[in-house]
C-alpha cells in the first residue's frame, strides 16, 4: 500500500474521492465508518439537545410548584391568624387582605 493510499484510507476525504482512489471494498467500509460516525455526531447532538430542552421544562415546572407552594403557605398564615383573630370582624378583615394580596387564585 502506497503512502497515497494509506492518507485516503485514514484521512477524511470524500466519498467520491475514496472510491476514486481505493478497492470498492476498502472504499465501501471506510465510506460506512464515516456515516456511522457522521450519524452517531448528529443523533447525540439531537438527543443532547432534547435532553437540554426537558432539564429547561423540569426547572420551570420546578419553579412555579415552589411560587405555588409559597403562596399556599402564605395563605395559611393569613388563615391562621384570622383564626386566631379576637373578634369576626378582625377574622375578617385579614380574610379580604389575603383575597386582595392573592387575588390570583381567587
């Protein structure tokens, strides 16, 4: 095997130069290792491009549990110390300021 020969086989060249230079069967097996190289490059890309866009979802999904989270531990509060209130009009009173101060849920 000439110099020339082995550069074809183990550089990168094109296909069309491959089979130009090489046996159909070296040129077939060098061709199909670049493709599966070539295809393995471009479904890792995909797959790690899926993977980053689910970890984005996840972390918003994550967010808006821990806000839903602080407000349903705000309204407690709010509850208990209407509860906790010495009369129903103070009860109350705390009641429409956590209606007003959520109104997002209400």
């Amino acid at each position: 095997m000439t110099d020339f020969s082995i550069a074809v086989k183990y550089g990168t060249h094109s296909p069309e130069r491959i089979l130009a230079e090489l046996p159909l069967e070296e040129a077939e097996q060098i061709i199909r290792q670049q493709i599966r190289v070539e295809l393995e490059s471009s479904i890792a890309d995909e797959y790690m491009d899926r993977i980053a866009e689910a970890e984005d979802e996840a972390s918003d999904w994550e967010s808006r549990a821990e806000e839903w989270q602080g407000d349903a531990e705000g309204m407690a509060e709010y509850i208990n110390r209407a509860i906790e209130a010495p009369t129903l009009d103070e009860a109350i009173q705390i009641l429409k300021e956590a209606r007003n101060y959520y109104s997002e849920h209400f």
